[in-house]
C-alpha cells in the first residue's frame, strides 16, 4: 500500500492543495504498480524552518 507524505510550505488555498494532491495521486497511479483506491496521499503544510534541501535547513542556507 503506498504511503506518499509531503510537506510543503504554509500560504496555499484548499483548491491549490486539492490540485497538488490529485497530480501526485495520479503520478503514483501512472508510475506504481497499486490499484488507484491502495494508494494514500498526505500533504502537510510547515512553516519554512522546518524544510530541508539536502542536509541544511532554509534557514541554515540564509
């Protein structure tokens, strides 16, 4: 059963996530071998000191 979990930064509407939310889903459906109900899709929004590229924070890049 595949898990995707993201975090994304704060200051998105409810139609933008709902959009992201459908576009990784289908990603997943097109790219993985699970049936399209199997696969789960978690988005959280994070304020931006707790993003990390790497292994150094935004904040530690600035």
């Amino acid at each position: 059963m595949p898990l995707i979990d993201i975090s994304i930064a704060k200051g998105r509407g409810e139609q933008q996530l709902r959009g992201f939310i459908a576009a990784v889903h289908q990603a997943a459906v097109d790219t993985v071998d699970a049936a399209d109900e199997n696969i789960t899709v978690i988005v959280r929004e994070v304020e931006h000191e707790h993003w990390s590229r790497g292994n150094q924070t935004i904040a530690e890049r600035r």
